[in-house]
C-alpha cells in the first residue's frame, strides 16, 4: 500500500512537472510571435488630418429625430 502512494505522488509530481513546462514554452513562444509580428507588422501610426471622424450626420439626425417623437408621443 506504501509504495502505491508513493508511485502516486511519483506520478503526480511528475505530471505537474510537464504541465508547467508545456506553459512556460507555450509563454516564451507567445513572447516571441508578439515580437516577431511587431517587428514584421508595426502598427500604422494615427492620421492625422481634416478627415470625418465616420459619424453620418443624417443619421444623428434621424436618431434625434425619432427619440424627440417617441418623447412628445409617451406624453400624450
């Protein structure tokens, strides 16, 4: 019964052991690809210009719109 226990924690000792060695690979390779992939494919540095910051005015429009009559209805 002794040496069952003793096995057991052999093994156990012995799977936790790989497990933490399969992380710390899977970490340095992880390490590696970000640095690789920011070296290879920096980010684009911000524009900066008069462009239109992507909001549609007729949008915005018919948004106010439609919450100022969904406002003046619920009054009634």
């Amino acid at each position: 019964m002794e040496n069952m226990v003793s096995e057991s924690f052999k093994y156990m000792i012995l799977g936790m052991g790989i497990v933490f060695v399969f992380l710390y690979v899977m970490v340095l390779v992880l390490q590696l690809q970000t640095r690789l992939i920011k070296k290879y494919f920096p980010p684009k540095p911000p524009e900066t210009g008069n462009k239109p910051d992507g909001v549609d005015k007729k949008k915005v429009a018919a948004a106010i719109a439609a919450i100022q009559h969904h406002k003046n209805f619920a009054n009634k």
